[in-house]
C-alpha cells in the first residue's frame, strides 16, 4: 500500500536510471536505496518523496547516494537556452549563470554564445 504511494518516486528513479537500487516494504514503511548520478537528481526524487508525503514524511526512508559529488549536473543545451534560463531551471536565480560560464570555460568564449546539444557542466554552487 505505502508502495502505491509512493509509486511516482519509484517510477522518476527508473527514468533517471538509479542504480544499485533497492525497494522494500517493511511494517508500514517504504524503504529506498540507490545510487543517483548526480545531486541534481537525487534533489528531484527527494522533492518526489515530499511532494507526496510531507517535509517530514515518517512511512518512507530512503538513503540515495551520489556517484558524481564533483558537480550539481550535466546539462545538454536546447534550442533558445541561455546561461541564465539555465541557471534559474537549475539554481532558481538566473543571474548564477556566471557559474556555469566560469565552469565551462573549457567550450564557452563567450556567457552570451550557447549552441545546442553542449554539454555543460552545472558546478556545485
């Protein structure tokens, strides 16, 4: 039953292709683990899990680790993406967008250039 609650939790950890993952049921409880690519995504399944049981939500646990501690994301441009549209999807301020320059250097001359398809490094801020 907690399971079918939950049900959305598991199905965005499928689609983010958790790995290592782990799903049981025990007295009531809901138990979760797995390894999430990013902090980025492991912050998608835990706003999940409050989505649907509270900030606090005592029927679910779940330990989800991060493989890739070295940044928040990786990032494919779109079509009419910009650094700061970016930057606001990811950080909720748009004016972050200098992280993104500084972290992709590398590719990026210019914060005001962006082509689609780059893959771009979103730091840990």
């Amino acid at each position: 039953m907690v399971k079918a609650k939950y049900q959305s939790v598991l199905d965005l950890g499928q689609k983010l292709n958790i790995q290592d993952g782990d799903v049981s049921e025990e007295n009531g409880t809901l138990k979760i683990k797995g390894v999430a690519n990013t902090q980025y995504e492991k912050n998608l399944l835990w706003d999940e899990i409050k989505e649907i049981g509270g900030d606090n939500p005592s029927d679910i646990m779940a330990d989800i680790k991060v493989a890739d501690t070295s940044l928040y994301h990786k990032h494919t441009v779109k079509g009419g993406e910009s650094l700061s549209k970016i930057a606001k999807h990811y950080y909720g301020d748009p004016m972050k967008y200098t992280a993104i320059f500084e972290a992709n250097k590398n590719i990026l001359k210019n914060p005001d250039v962006i082509h689609p398809d780059q893959e771009l490094i979103i730091p840990n801020l």
